[in-house]
C-alpha cells in the first residue's frame, strides 16, 4: 500500500502572506465560501443580534444611526460585515446559518418585506473618507442602475482648491471682500 502525500491532496502555496486570508467586503458578498464558511459563535450571534436592532432603530425610527467596527487585522470584521449584508438582503443561506437563526428569527418581523439599498466597498487605499463613502456609493449605484441620474453628492475637494487658488491670485483682502 502506497500512503499518499498531503501535497497530492490538497494544493499547498509555496508562501502565504497575511493578507492572503483578508476579505474585501465589496467582492465578500459576492462570494458564495463566504456564508458556507463562517462560523457563528454566541458571542457572534449577539453581535449580529445588536447589529440588526441597531439597523431596526433607524428603520423604525426614520432616523439617521451610526456605528462602527472594531478590531485587529484578520480578526473578521470584513466576514461579519459580509453576513450582515446577506441577512439584510434576505439571503436564505445566511438567514439559516448555524448559530444565527434564532437571531434572524427574532428580527424578521420588521425585517420581511423590507429592502435596503446596501452598499459594500473597500476603504483601503482611499484618498480620504469622504471619497471612499461618497464615491463608493455613487459607483454602487452607477451600478445597479446603468443610465439613470447619478446621486448629488458635494464634492468639496475641487471647490476648495479654487478657492486656494483665487485666494492666492487676488490676495486675503479682495478674496475675503468678495
């Protein structure tokens, strides 16, 4: 009897790099390894259940809420990001996934029916926040909905540097005089 070898099994990289196991959030909830793979802990699943109520107030309260994420480098917040989305847009699998049905089950009275206009993008590399959030969510929708009017967005990073730029022309007094 010949043993076989781990590497005729399963294929090995030669190098891995840390951010080889990085999820972009806007190529994330596309994939379908994303929600077969993730693991929903207790402590996920409150995370997930503060989450979705968070999303509640601000539906049912007509309300603008902010959050934000924390955690370390590969800590999975990219992956809890992806699940929410899918939650948020009634994706059975996630809706199903171990550990979080209880949780959906207990949001899905306001949750049914409802459809959010979810947008995932990536802050990596981004000139600056601004143009991360609002680019990022002109380019979404530029997607969705191929030839219909663009959102206004204020777009102050060219506003601002005529301003500089005629400022420096005429000088403070006549600028701010104007």
């Amino acid at each position: 009897m010949t043993a076989e070898l781990l590497r005729d099994l399963i294929d090995i990289p030669e190098r891995v790099h840390a951010g080889d196991f990085v999820l972009t959030l806007n190529k994330g909830v596309t994939q379908e390894s994303t929600i077969a793979d993730y693991v929903a802990t207790p402590q996920l699943a409150r995370c997930f259940d503060d989450a979705l109520g968070l999303v509640q107030s601000a539906v049912e309260g007509r309300a603008s809420r902010a959050a934000y994420l924390d955690g370390s480098f590969g800590s999975g917040k990219s992956h809890f990001m992806a699940i929410l989305h899918a939650i948020l847009r009634g994706d059975p699998e996630a809706r199903g996934k171990a550990g979080l049905v209880d949780v959906v089950a207990k949001h899905d009275k306001w949750l049914a029916g409802r459809k959010f206009l979810l947008v995932p993008y990536h802050m990596i590399e981004a000139a600056s926040l601004e143009s991360a959030i609002l680019g990022g969510y002109v380019d979404h929708v530029r997607k969705l909905s191929p030839g219909a009017p663009l959102p206004v967005v204020y777009r102050d990073e060219g506003l601002l540097a005529d301003a500089r730029d005629l400022r420096g022309s005429l000088g403070d007094e006549k600028f701010i005089a104007g």
